[in-house]
C-alpha cells in the first residue's frame, strides 16, 4: 500500500505535493484539537497523517537533491 502511495506522489508536480502537505499539517492540527475536546473515533488516524506528511516530504527532498546534482554537473 504504502508504495502504491509513493507512486501517485512521484508523479504530481510539486505544486500538488506543496499544497497536499499543507492540507495534511493543517488536516493533523485540527485532528489534534479535537482529540482533546472530543473521543476520536479513529486515533490511528494521527499515524496516517504523520506518514502521509512524511512521504510527501521525502518525494521533496529527493526532487530537490536530484535538482542540485543535475546543476552541478559542468
């Protein structure tokens, strides 16, 4: 599943990754609060998102290595 996951996120742009991480911090922020207001029906949803966060990241960082390398070739 998980590199199911890594395959659909290789192939967005990184405008789609930017957005998708913004949507999952602030998704993982709202669930936070309201595991303290209220019983969660699932908390095993904070793993998922961390994760999800995590992946997103990774496929980031790897485009942006991969950026610097290719510029310094001479």
């Amino acid at each position: 599943m998980a590199s199911k996951q890594m395959k659909e996120m290789t192939q967005k742009e990184d405008k789609e990754l930017l957005l998708d991480l913004q949507a999952k911090k602030k998704e993982l922020f709202d669930l936070r609060f309201r595991s303290t207001t209220e019983k969660l029906s699932s908390p095993a949803k904070f793993v998922q998102l961390r994760r999800d966060i995590a992946r997103i990241k990774t496929v980031m960082r790897q485009r942006e290595l991969a950026n610097a390398g290719a510029g310094d070739t001479k």
